[in-house]
C-alpha cells in the first residue's frame, strides 16, 4: 500500500473536520487558568534543554499575577521521541485538552502534520527549532517560528563560500523534511554567487557508523574538500568522529555545520575534551547577546532552578521566549476577550463522529484573534528582537560564524541581511553596508580562522581526486624540427623539445601536482594535425602539447593556450650584410644629402643676416659680387673666429649643431639600429631549379646564425 505524503495526511484532518455538520457544544475555560501544550523530544540535544526553558519560562510567568491579569499558566508536556507518528499522536492528546497554543513541535515532521491540525481547530503551534524552509508556505497560518528558517541559514553558508572563492561544495544532510529541504536551499542560495552542490550524501536516521564510514570514504575520493553538515547533534557526533578516523579533519579541508549543531556546542562541556575532534570546524548559529542584563538574568535564574546542569543553548533560549511570545499575544488577547472559548468540531464527515479522536477536538473560537495578537507582537527576549512575518517566521535574521580553535569557541564574524558578512556585532553604530565584506577582503579583514590541521591559510577547497586517472596528452611525433618537439622511441620513451619545456615550466607554476602521461601521435606515420585536433575533441586524449598553428577551424573544436611562439611557413635564406666596420666608418652618418643640407643651411643663414644688416651695416654693402663675398665669408667667420659677437656665434652655433645631431642620428639608426637586410633571391630560385627540398614546420621559429626567414601564405 503506498503511502501518502505528508501534506496529503494535512489534507484529509482538514477535510476530517470541515465537511459535514452536528451539534456544537460550547465549552468555555475558567479564565484562572489558561491551559497550554509543548511538544518536546525529550532524548535529545535540543529536548533536554528546551524541556527546562520552557519550564523555567511558565514558572517565571506564573509568578507576575500582572501579567495575564491574575490567571496561571498550566503546562501539559508530552514527548515526540523524535519520530513523526508519535509527534502527531501527542498533539492529538494535547488538542484534547483545549489548550489555546502548543510550544512546539521540535522537529519539522512533525510541524507538517500538526500544522495543518492547527489550521482547522485554529490553535497557534509556535516553533523553536522546526527550521524546514517549506514551513513557510501560506498553507500553514497557525505556524509561527522563533527560530531561523533554513533558507536564511543556507544564505550565510552561500555567503561564506563566495567570501574564500569556492565554487563547489558537498552537503551531508538528514534524510528528512528538515535535511532535504535545507539542502535544495542551499543549492539555491549557491546559483547566486555562480557555485554549485556537486554532491548530495543524505544520511539516513538510523545510519550506523559501517555505512557512514563507507559514505565517507567515497567522498575522499572526489575533488571537492569543501563540506557543509546539516543534521542534528547526535549524527554530526558520530559523523565528525568517521571523519577524524579517515583523516578528514587534517590540513586542505573545510567543514560548516548549520546551527542545527552548532547552536548546541554552548551547552556542551568543553572540560570534556568534546571539541577535540572539530578543531578548524566552522559553525553558523543565531546571533544573540550574552551581556546584557536581560540574558545575565536569565542565567541567574537558570543556575538557581537547575544547579549543576548543562548551560542553556540557542534552542533553549528559542523555547523560553516562545513561551513569552505566546504570553504577549494572550495578555493583548485577555484585554479584548472576557474569556477562553472552545466549541465542538461541527464539520466532521459522516461516520467518523464515534470512531476518530478528531471528532473530540474542539475548535478555539478565539483562535484567529490570539494569531492576529502574535502577528503584532513584538518585544525584546532573550534570544534577541522577536517578531514575526506575516507567514510566521522570525523578521530578524543575525547570525554569528563560530571557529572551533582548541577547547573554545571564536567568534570570527557576523551576518545580517542588510551587512551581509560583517566584522562587527549586529546593532553595531559602525555596522553599515559600507563595512559589508565581499571576496577580496577574504585574507585579511575577518579575525584569522584557524581550519583544520591548524593552518591558518586559507584552503583552496579542491584537490586532485586520488581515484582519478593521469591525464592523457598527445604529443606529435614527426621526423623534422626536433627543437620543437622529439620522441626518443618505445625504448627510452623520453619527449624533449621547446613545446615539452613550456609545458611542464606551467606545470611547476601550479599549487598542486598534476599526474600526466605524453602519448605519441604519428608513430606509424606523419601525424596529421587535424585529426589529433580532432581526437582532442572527441575526448580521446585530454590535451595537446606540440606546435599547432590556431587557427579558426581549429578553435570551433577546442580551447588553445596563449600562443608562445609566432605562428606560420618560412622560408630560410642567405642575406648579405654591408654594414662592415672600417677606420671611415664613422663618416658613414654625413651622407651627401646631408652635406648639402648643412651647406644650404649656412647660405640659407647669411642671406637672412644680409637681409638684416643690409640697410644698416656699410660691409654688406657695395657691387653684387663684394656682397655674395661678404655674405659667405660673414657665415664662416661667425662660426670660426673671436672677432664675432659672442651672442651671433652661439645662436649660430646651436642652429648648426642642431642640424647635425638631427640629421646624424636619423643616418645612424637607419645603418645600425635597422639593418640593411639585402636578401639573395637567387638562392630562393636555385633552391627550386636544382631541386632543394625546403623545411616547412608547423610554427615559425629563430634559426640562430645570419639568416632570413621570408614568410610564406600558407599553414601546415
């Protein structure tokens, strides 16, 4: 017989007690007492602690007559033993009893079923550590949490993985409502920042540590060694302990736990030695203040009542302001209703009225103004603001990241949803969005975690899967250009060359060793570019290592690395050198055109000079030819001798040697910076008429010695 699911099972207790009509009888609560539930698991973690909390809040309650107007508060308590059946059946026992809101349920299984219950009886059930993120939905109006749903949660865990650059992530969950859900959020939260869960290892709830172990070793594995746990305290102890014994808490790994676990490491007893096998763990858990009078009161009490026992957790500071979330909404209740009224279930279906305990549940006429008071409640407990949403979760969302260092627990910094991840503590004057932390803030800006293996660097968060096989690259093996790459043969099996040295240089450049085995490609023939390229692209070798030539073809089928070597065919040729050196080389710069240059320029100068002085100056006066004399011997003698005026003799002198170190410099750089290249192209024709065989490779290369290399249009 197959099984519904759970909403499925929600649907039929609605429908149970809403489609056919009897009688109601009304039964009204003496308002000296106000009967409530809580449904704990009490063997557990979280059970045990919020089974005192909550005890310790009523108690307080009870003990102000002001704050419900002189009525009492009395607790029925009953045990969900972690198991969804009986949860359900608990509740049942406690709707039986009229009570106006149920503390509780602890888990998020039993919060399916009995939320749907409290949805047709209009009976509050208000949460402190249901935190399955579909809990959510609309479907579920008489649900309220105290605790942070996962997909906040899961956001602090996206957070922190975009803050050290990881981009994949394994997820060890619960096999329930609770883990499965918190996993897909997880998932979700991880598409925003580009990173992705590429395993999701679900642990049954009563996986023994066999297979536990078994499920680990595989994970040892794979690449990833960055590891999220969501489950609670009593797998993620046996869990970390499989761990530890695989070598899976040493140096290269990251684990994050939820605060499904770590909000309970304050209650545990460090003395214990209980942190010994999660040093470097990273914990998340909701934010709140241990120093203010408030929570220091609280401790106070907590010692008196319960001497010599754990201290309280997150969870147990969720149950006991639940109780006071509750007592709120009812004293804004009380002030508006003279009474505490139940009626009969009229609306259950025919033939069901003597047989089901649904018949005997009465409905809370009250209850829809009591969820209203909840809604507007809005006051300061212990664990922080509580206020919810309209679809019943907590509005406020900080959180604090916890690092397990030796027998303590560091804080090492803090999120918000308006910081985001943060260095300092929510309420914070200085804690704006400007403070907000991104990637490059990763190696400095938090306070150091120290990750497992006691290493304070930062883990890269993958390795090279030890179950992996070397990669496979092809090497060509042609007969020609052995200085690019050469192949010893099936005897020594030894590959050399340009291309293998570039290659295995990269390789020494990486933070990890990269196995591979050169294959040579070509060995019963000249291998054929294309069809290697071609096998590289059916995954047939997993890389390439020679002198390829990129081309468009080429690049449609695979990704090539930057080129290191320029590209193309080249033919060698002679070339013939005429920069010889001799005792004249140094006239070599003053070329013809550049002595008739400078000559032009000096009776460029005196004709201006003449053009100056004729009218004033008697010497450059008289017959056309004692003119042109004096002009050409004015422009020398400026030059050469004393007599001329210091200030004409150094302009002349600037302009002139402007001139030449313009004009020398120019001649110089064209005769030995540039050379003069005068190629043989008889060579190339007599390698054609004679018959020469010419190399062509597959990339240009430096041919050392006085050579040219002329290019060709054309590729391998």
């Amino acid at each position: 017989m197959r099984m519904l699911p759970i909403s499925s099972y929600g649907a039929l207790v609605a429908f149970m007690l809403v489609t056919s009509f009897s009688c109601p009888l009304v039964s009204a609560q003496n308002l000296s007492i106000i009967n409530i539930g809580a449904l704990i698991a009490y063997d557990s973690s979280i059970g045990r602690v919020a089974k005192r909390a909550i005890e310790m809040a009523v108690a307080d309650v009870n003990s102000n007559n002001s704050l419900l107007g002189g009525n009492k508060l009395v607790l029925h308590m009953l045990d969900t033993n972690c198991s969804a059946f009986q949860g359900a059946a608990a509740a049942i026992e406690l709707l039986k009893k009229n009570v106006v809101a149920i503390i509780g349920p602890q888990t998020s299984a039993v919060s399916h079923f009995v939320a749907h219950v409290g949805a047709a009886i209009q009976v509050p059930f208000i949460t402190y550590a249901a935190t399955d993120p579909s809990l959510s939905e609309s479907q579920y109006p008489f649900l309220f949490r105290i605790a942070h749903t996962d997909a906040v949660q899961m956001e602090v865990v996206a957070s922190l993985i975009d803050y050290y650059g990881w981009r994949e992530v394994v997820i060890l969950y619960l096999d329930d409502d609770f883990g499965g859900n918190g996993a897909s959020s997880l998932s979700d939260a991880l598409i925003n920042i580009t990173a992705r869960v590429v395993q999701k290892a679900a642990l049954p709830p009563d996986i023994d540590k066999y297979t536990l172990g078994n499920i680990l070793a595989r994970l040892v594995g794979i690449q990833t060694r960055i590891f999220v746990v969501h489950m609670p305290q009593n797998l993620a102890s046996m869990l970390f302990a499989e761990a530890r014994n695989l070598g899976m808490m040493s140096a290269g790994y990251v684990w994050i736990v939820t605060d499904s676990y770590a909000g309970t490491w304050t209650s545990l007893d460090a003395s214990t030695n209980v942190f010994g096998g999660l040093q470097g763990v990273i914990g998340i858990q909701g934010y709140y203040q241990n120093d203010t009078l408030q929570f220091k009161s609280f401790l106070s009490g907590w010692n008196f009542r319960f001497p010599g026992s754990v201290l309280p957790h997150l969870y147990g500071l969720y149950a006991y302001d639940s109780v006071w979330f509750l007592v709120h909404a009812l004293k804004a209740y009380l002030l508006d209703h003279s009474n505490v009224t139940f009626h009969q279930s009229a609306l259950v279906p025919n033939g069901f009225a003597n047989s089901s305990d649904m018949a005997h549940l009465n409905v809370f006429e009250g209850g829809s103004s009591l969820r209203t008071h909840l809604l507007q409640t809005n006051f300061q407990g212990v664990s922080g603001r509580i206020q919810v949403g309209p679809n019943g979760d907590l509005v406020r969302s900080e959180f604090e990241i916890l690092n397990v260092v030796g027998h303590d627990l560091r804080v090492v910094g803090y999120w918000t949803t308006n910081t985001q991840l943060s260095v300092f503590r929510p309420g914070n004057s200085m804690n704006a969005s400007s403070n907000s932390l991104g990637p490059d803030d990763a190696p400095h800006t938090l306070l150091q975690v120290v990750w497992p293996g006691s290493v304070t660097k930062t883990p890269r968060g993958w390795v090279l899967p030890k179950n992996g096989r070397p990669l496979k690259i092809a090497v060509p093996n042609k007969a020609g250009f052995k200085q690019f790459v050469s192949w010893s043969g099936n005897s020594s099996n030894v590959f050399n060359g340009f291309c293998i040295d570039v290659f295995q240089m990269a390789l020494n450049y990486l933070p990890y060793s990269v196995p591979y085995t050169f294959v040579p490609f070509g060995i019963n023939g000249p291998p054929v570019y294309d069809d290697m390229i071609d096998r590289l692209a059916e995954k047939i070798y997993d890389a390439v290592v020679g002198d390829l030539t990129i081309t468009t073809k080429r690049m449609e089928k695979v990704d090539f690395s930057q080129p290191y070597v320029e590209s193309g065919l080249v033919v060698v040729v002679p070339f013939k050198d005429a920069n010889t050196s001799n005792e004249w080389a140094f006239l070599r710069p003053f070329t013809t055109k550049m002595w008739i240059t400078t000559f032009l320029f000096f009776i460029f100068t005196g004709m201006v000079i003449w053009m100056l002085e004729h009218k004033k100056n008697r010497d450059f006066r008289g017959k056309p030819k004692k003119q042109v004399v004096t002009l050409l011997w004015f422009t020398f003698s400026t030059l050469f001798f004393s007599q001329s005026r210091r200030e004409d003799k150094e302009c002349m002198w600037k302009i002139c040697s402007s001139c030449l170190v313009v004009c020398g410099a120019h001649n110089y750089l064209k005769l030995y910076c540039k050379p003069n290249i005068d190629p043989d192209s008889t060579a190339v024709d007599s390698n054609y008429t004679r018959n020469h065989k010419l190399a062509i490779n597959e990339c240009s290369c430096w041919v050392p010695g006085r050579l040219i290399c002329k290019r060709l249009p054309h590729k391998h």
